[in-house]
C-alpha cells in the first residue's frame, strides 16, 4: 500500500516540480482534484458535457467522436487499478494535468474506504429521509447528518459520501456492491448504492443542464461499521419489496437475484463456464443460443451478477459485436423466470448443439452435460448423492436449519421489520441479525462442529439455510422491539441496561433494588459499535454520597437534600 502525503492541497501545488507548468487557478481541476486527495480520495478526471471524446468501436481499436455527457469516464483512459490501492500525488498529477474545466469523480469501493448513496428525485429524497428518521438509530442519524453531502446538479438529486473500513471487507463474500436499493414511480426517482466499481461526481463538477454540482455539507466523509451499512442497504431493500408502486425493472431483477437463493461464482468458476461455453458459441446459433444459456443459468440459481460475468466474458472472448443485446436477453430472461414464466433452458441448448454437431444428438447431450456438470457444481463439492436422490446441498441445508431451532429461543423481527434470531451461545444467549456476517459465520461453525470438524457447509446450503430461516422470522415469529443500550421491561416497571460486554450481562433495576443477569426475551438489544461497561459493585462505602457531595464543596449540610425517584 501507497502512503500519501499529509500536506495541505496547496502546499503540493507549490511543490510540485517545474515541469509540470501548472498554474493553480479554479479554472484548472488540478488544485480540486489535490483537495480530495488530501482527505484519501481517490480521483479522475470525467470529461465535461459537450467536450468530443474518442470512443472505441471494436477490437481493432476503430473510434469514432461523440460528446461527452459530463458523467462517463470515457475518453480519459483506465482506471481500475485505482480500485484496489490508494492513489499517489504523481497520478492525481498526471491524471488532471493540462485538462481544464473537466468534472472530477471520487472512486467508491469497501477497499478504498469509500461508499456514496446517490439519492435521484424529490420523491426519492423524502423517502430517504423518511427512513431513517424510522429507523430511531441515533448514530447512524448523525453520521448522515454531518457527514460529506453534495448536490447533483440535475433536478433533486443528492450524494451522501461515507467511509468504511476496509478491514471489515476482506474476502469476496463480504464485499459492498454497487446497486440499485429502492426505486419509485418514474425514471428519476431511486436510491443507489455506489461501492465496488462505482464512482460518484462531486464539485465543481459541471452537470449536462449547465449546472454546477455542489456542497451541502464541505467536510470530511464520516465513518461506518459494516454491520451499520448492512442495515442501511437492509432497510431500502426491505422499503423497497413493500413499494406497491416500485417498478419491476433492472433493480426488481437484481435485488431478487442477488438474494439468498442465487449463488455468487468465483472469478476461477466463471472461466470454466466461458470455456466450455465458447467451444460451441458459433457464428450463426449465437441468438438462439443466448437464450438457452441465459435460461440454464437462471435454472441453476446463478446469480445475475455472476451471469452478467459469464456472457460479458463469453462475448468478448468471441469478439460477439451483439454484446449489449446478449446481456438484455439475459436480464430479460431472468426477469421473466422471476415472473414465473417458463424457461427453455436444456432443451434450446441442446437443440443448437445438436445442430452444431450436424444432427448427432448423443454428441450433443454430452456436450449439454458437461456445461451443466460445471455450472450445478458447487464449489466446495456440494453435488449430487451418487445414487441421485437428494442434493447434498439440501441434506446440508436441512441439518443447518435444524441446528439453528436446536439452539434459538426466538425467532422475530423487530420494530423495522428486520429478522432476528435470539440464540444460545456457549454460556449465553445472543441477539444476531439473521442476515448478519456474524449469523452465517454461527450456522457455518454449528455444522462444522456437529461433523464433529469433518465437514464444512457450501455457501449454497448456508445461503438456502438463511433464506428459509429468515422467512421463519418474518412469517412465523414474534415481532419485538430492541432496545439500544437502554429499554423498558415487562409493562415498565423495570429498566434494562446493557453492559456491551462479550457475555451479554444485563442489569435489572427496579424501585427497590437491582441485579445483574444475563439478557433474556424479557428485554431485548441491539448493539452499534457499543464498548464494554464497567460492571456495579455493591462493595462501597455507606458515606460514598457524602464523600462525592464533598467534593463539590457544598459546606451548608440543608443544601444536602437529593430529590430522585423512578
């Protein structure tokens, strides 16, 4: 990793070698781009609306000239490699140097530390608002609150600009998407995620309409715990699902293809499909063969993420011209099997190769076996039993689901409609998100150990386990509320307070006394980023309020009067 400087913008500018020959004026985005930069940004530069850009047209490298519409990178060469690392003052550098009035971009990603909710539309904005004045989260309000803010400057639209921290994303499986999290009525008006591969524009940005971009709030991004942006993304998923109104376009897809009952392929697995693919992916059948292909995958519980992957990969290897008209069959494929629409998948498949392979049908259905032997095959070996009556992944997923009852006192959601779980663990019990890291990381230790360390869950029996669990919280638990630190018990006559500390110790008090326990369904919390308390003791002086009034120096023993009361 790139250290970067702790200089001030403009002392850089000043320092910046002689060669360079830049004047650090507001007409020139350099001293922009070093502002941000100062506060670990990663930047580029995004030509302005209007300005000619080359674009390429195919793998010969033809380009053509087109006007830029102010948002798309294009034009001003790559920048993936600024996804994964911290970028240095000599690439900001050369990156804005000699182009004046270009509109900047801030790249977004768990590794960079950086995500952004790009928030389009009044409508969309009031519903922003909405729910997370819901939510009652006072830390989540106020991170949102003092946090980098901007103005689009299209009509409404609004960047709330966060950090994370990258150490709580390592590993693929724990990585932030960039998506699309709700959606109203009409074109503008959705709430998106920008993370992996996502970048956003900031000021002094020149939208298309003319207008500038701007500051709401000119400060640095505040932070949040992965646990506090999952259940963000959480609750617009969820507001979204309840939208009677919501459009079931690309985001209707996504957010239900992505869910628990698709699986994500490793880079390593989407190779091995396009490699078998592209032996039979032919001039001539290509149409038709799209369509099988799309609808096998979505049979198979590919994700479309992952599927998007395959035919980007499987176009490009076979330098299909017809790419963008690939990936709608796709998208239109899984919108339509998420319909309940019927899906040729194997058939249509099998029908092209069988004419790939002039009318040899058992040459084909080896071929059509082979693509369905990687692309069902679960990563970790989770198959089918050698005799083909049941799937390990569902016998995995069964004892997974049964271990989880084993040990859970309650299955709810609580007061914003989110699943819980109230389970056993070790010596206590435990409130865990059902769509937690730390739940799946539980279930997948539970079935380790009851194999007694022989055997480890697939990601696609954990995935289907949580799905079935999570509808068990929703449609067949209690719904609770969760306090934060502090609630009310049974019919408050009593208050709870939580000590945060690994064992989930509690302490009752009542208008006579108080005792400390373990937490239990009589109150229950969530926790936020809360730190150990210091536990009570009873051991104390019986002057120990006369030795405290002492230190404040009342001298008039009449002024010692305490009023208090529950």
């Amino acid at each position: 990793m790139t250290e970067r400087t702790d200089r001030q913008p403009e002392d850089v500018l000043k320092n910046l070698p002689q060669s360079a020959n830049i004047a650090p004026d507001r007409s020139h985005r350099l001293e922009d781009a070093l502002n941000y930069h100062a506060q670990d940004l990663n930047v580029i530069p995004i030509p302005k609306p209007g300005q000619q850009v080359a674009e390429v047209l195919n793998n010969d490298n033809e380009t053509s000239s087109k006007n830029a519409d102010g948002k798309s990178a294009r034009g001003y060469g790559t920048w993936g490699e600024l996804q994964s690392q911290p970028q240095t003052l000599e690439d900001v550098q050369r990156r804005f140097q000699g182009k004046e009035d270009c509109n900047i971009a801030i790249l977004t990603g768990a590794v960079l530390g950086i995500i952004a909710f790009d928030i389009d539309g009044e409508v969309a904005q009031n519903h922003f608002d909405h729910m997370i004045a819901g939510l009652n989260d006072p830390q989540i309000a106020d991170a949102i609150r003092n946090t980098m803010q901007t103005r689009t400057g299209g009509s409404c639209g609004r960047h709330i600009i966060l950090r994370v921290n990258p150490l709580e994303f390592i590993g693929n499986d724990n990585c932030i998407r960039t998506a699309t999290l709700w959606r109203g009525n009409g074109s503008h008006s959705e709430i998106k995620l920008k993370a992996e591969g996502g970048y956003i524009i900031v000021p002094p940005s020149v939208h298309a309409s003319g207008k500038r971009y701007e500051f709401i709030n000119e400060v640095t991004p505040v932070a949040l715990s992965r646990e506090q942006i999952t259940k963000l993304v959480q609750l617009f998923r969820t507001s979204n699902d309840n939208n009677g109104d919501a459009g079931e376009g690309d985001i209707s897809v996504r957010n239900r293809a992505e869910n628990s009952l698709f699986k994500n392929l490793e880079g390593s697995k989407v190779k091995e499909v396009v490699s078998v693919l592209r032996k039979h992916y032919r001039a001539g059948s290509r149409d038709e063969m799209i369509f099988g292909i799309a609808g096998l995958l979505f049979k198979n519980r590919v994700s479309l993420p992952s599927a998007k992957e395959i035919i980007d990969a499987l176009c490009d290897s076979t330098k299909d011209e017809e790419k963008i008209s690939r990936l709608d069959v796709l998208k239109n494929t899984y919108m339509k099997g998420l319909n309940g629409e019927e899906l040729k998948a194997k058939s249509q498949v099998w029908e092209v190769f069988t004419l790939l392979h002039n009318g040899d049908g058992a040459t084909a259905n080896k071929a059509l076996q082979s693509l369905l032997q990687v692309i069902s095959q679960d990563d970790d070996g989770d198959g089918n039993d050698s005799n083909g009556t049941e799937p390990k992944a569902s016998k995995s997923a069964n004892l997974l689901i049964q271990l989880v009852k084993e040990n859970t006192l309650l299955f709810f959601k609580d007061q914003y409609g989110m699943p819980n779980v109230l389970i056993k663990v070790t010596s206590h019990v435990e409130i865990m998100p059902i769509q937690s890291k730390k739940f799946e990381y539980y279930i997948s230790k539970s079935y380790f150990d009851s194999t007694k360390g022989e055997k480890v869950a697939g990601s696609e029996s954990v995935n289907n386990a949580i799905r079935v669990i999570h509808a068990q919280a929703l449609f067949s638990g209690q719904e609770r509320t969760l306090g934060l630190r502090v609630t009310w018990g049974a019919k408050n006559r009593e208050i709870y307070y939580d000590f945060g500390n690994s064992e989930w110790d509690v302490i009752k008090i009542t208008s006579a006394t108080w005792s400390i326990s373990k937490m239990s369904d009589a109150a229950l919390f969530t926790r936020f980023n809360q730190k150990a308390q210091v536990m009570p003791s009873r051991e104390y002086p019986s002057d120990i309020f006369d030795q405290y009034l002492d230190l404040m120096q009342i001298k008039n023993l009449a002024a010692r009067v305490l009023k208090f009361g529950l």
